[in-house]
C-alpha cells in the first residue's frame, strides 16, 4: 500500500489561542522559529508524500504565502549573503505542482474538511496530518504509520494513552486483538465521558485512511458538539477491512492548547544546540526560585 498523498485541514477557528488567531491562523503560530504547519509538512514528507493538499479556510492566506516563493525577500537576502537564511526560506516550499488547496468555506467539523479534500484525493489511501498535534520522535510519526499500514493494509490511526478523567477530549478506540504497538479497532467513539470510555488509547491528529472514509463523510451527519465528526466517519468502517491503531513511539504535544504549545516551546527550544544552554540556565533560574 502506498501513500502519495497528505490532507492538512487548517480550516479550523483556534479559538483557544484568541487574540493571537484572530488575523494569523493558528497553524503558523510557530515553534521556536518554525509554524506549526511546517513541521507537519516537513513529517509528511519524510514519509514519502508526494502530493500536500491543505483544507484552509477564511483569514488564512499567510499559510498560501509561507509555501511559496518570496521573491523580493529571497532578493534582500541574497543581496546582503545572507546565506543561511535564505536556505531556511527555499526548504520550507514543496516542488512546483506537488500543493493544492480548497477552501472550506464554513468550519463544520473536522470531518467536514477532511470530505472538501474527496475530490483531490481521489481514489486511494492517503494521510491526514493535523498540524497542532506536534510530534517529537526519531522517526517521524507518519512514517511509522506508512510502515505499519505497509504490514497491516486498511485504515490506521496513531494512537496513546491517556488518564481516564480526559477521554471526553479525544476520539477512544473501542480496542479488539492488541500486541501491545498495534491495537486492532473494533470501534470508536468521540469524546465520551471517563465513565462510558471503552478504553484510554485514545486517536491523536495522525490518520491513514482509505478513501471509502468520503462515503460516510457525505452523508454529513452531526455529531459530537454539533459538528461533522471525522471519528464517526471511521467508526462506520470498523469491520469493513483491517483497522489499526499504532502507538507511535514519540512525545506528542497538544499545540492547539495554551499549556501544550508552551510545553512543546520549551522541548523543542531544549532540542537546539543554539538555544540549549541559554534556554537551560533561564528554566533552571525560575524553577529555583518558584
Ligand atoms: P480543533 O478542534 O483544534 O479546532 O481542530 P480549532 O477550531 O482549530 O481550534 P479551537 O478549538 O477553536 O481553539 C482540530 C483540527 O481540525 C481543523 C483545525 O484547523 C485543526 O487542525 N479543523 C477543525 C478544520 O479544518 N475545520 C473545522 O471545521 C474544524
């Protein structure tokens, strides 16, 4: 089974992250010096993607700019040797052909964005990647799940544990046969409440799908805060062929929520051998003094 081709939906409002979301999308708040989006691309084409669609929405033209060339400041760059940073620039944009874009004109769910990518997609299997889920990992995360799919086939999401008292913040795998890396999907459920939760291995924003998912996505039913669910779309394929949840090896943070992206700024700033010390010394200070 091969996978050519990754959704990003960026259709969404980041509410959470307001006033900062209100002129910027969410998905270039950055990282140390990087959006968040491009991590997300740069895993998707680690794993072998050849082909980045993006579900945007209004307000969100920076995220078109950032994928393409920036002429005049390409130029400055150049005209000043400014070497390093102008390779920064030329790797963030993928080859001329290989990124589209649709809009997602009312944000109507996750699953809703996922469905106005059908026609780019096309028939076959593809990633979805959400860009706030920021994953730090040796390999990346999507190519441990290309790998996965490649033994297992069919549908695959990443999947990790989480303390009971927070199933009713994720999608949670109803869990059939499980080796303790892949976890067969004998079904799912939105957000339910710690007390109905089947389980605690719960889906994070990395899917491998088969495109029969734009089927179910069609029938646009409501779901869980009124919103079309991408989870109870893959829920109605749980028997129709194989259905995995791999627990990725990696630290995931949650960069759609205050508490994670800051968490995420402090590893990935940690991770530099530019900021290391600097950032280590400061973190050592405050927890000194708290
Ligand atoms: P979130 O649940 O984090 O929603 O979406 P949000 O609107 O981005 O942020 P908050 O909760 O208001 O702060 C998870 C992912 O699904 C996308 C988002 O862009 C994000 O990548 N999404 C969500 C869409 O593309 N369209 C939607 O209608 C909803």
């Amino acid at each position: 089974m091969r996978v050519r081709k990754a959704v990003f939906p960026v259709g969404g409002l980041g509410t959470r992250f307001l006033p900062a979301t209100k002129a910027l999308p969410k998905e270039m708040l950055p990282i140390v010096d990087k959006p968040l989006i491009q991590y997300a691309v740069e895993e998707a084409h680690a794993a072998g993607i050849e082909e980045f669609i993006f579900v945007t929405g209004r307000g969100k033209t920076a995220i078109e700019d950032h994928f393409d060339y920036s002429y005049e400041l390409e130029d400055l760059l150049s005209s000043r040797n400014k070497i390093e940073a102008l390779e920064a620039l030329r790797a963030v944009v993928p080859g001329a052909g290989q990124v589209a874009y649709t809009r997602q004109q009312e944000p109507l769910g996750l699953g809703h964005a996922v469905w106005c990518a059908r026609n780019l997609v096309g028939d076959e299997p593809f990633a979805v990647l959400l860009a706030d889920d920021l994953i730090m990992s040796e390999k990346p995360c999507l190519q441990q799940m290309v790998e996965a799919a490649g033994e297992t086939g069919g549908n695959m999401v990443a999947v990790m544990d989480v303390p009971r008292e927070h199933t009713s913040r994720y999608g949670i795998l109803d869990v059939g046969s499980d080796d303790g890396r892949l976890a067969e999907v004998r079904g799912l459920v939105e957000k339910p409440e710690p007390a109905a939760a089947p389980s605690t291995l719960s889906v994070i924003g990395r899917y491998i799908l088969t495109p029969e998912v734009f089927d179910h996505l069609g029938k646009k039913h409501l779901g869980a805060g009124g919103e079309i669910q991408l989870t109870d779309a893959m829920a109605k394929m749980v028997g129709s062929g194989p259905f995995h949840g791999l627990r990725f090896e990696g630290t995931r943070f949650d960069c759609g929520d205050k508490l994670g992206f800051l968490q995420a700024t402090i590893a990935f700033g940690m991770a530099r051998d530019d900021l290391r010390t600097g950032l280590g010394d400061y973190l050592s200070k405050i927890v000194k003094d708290l």
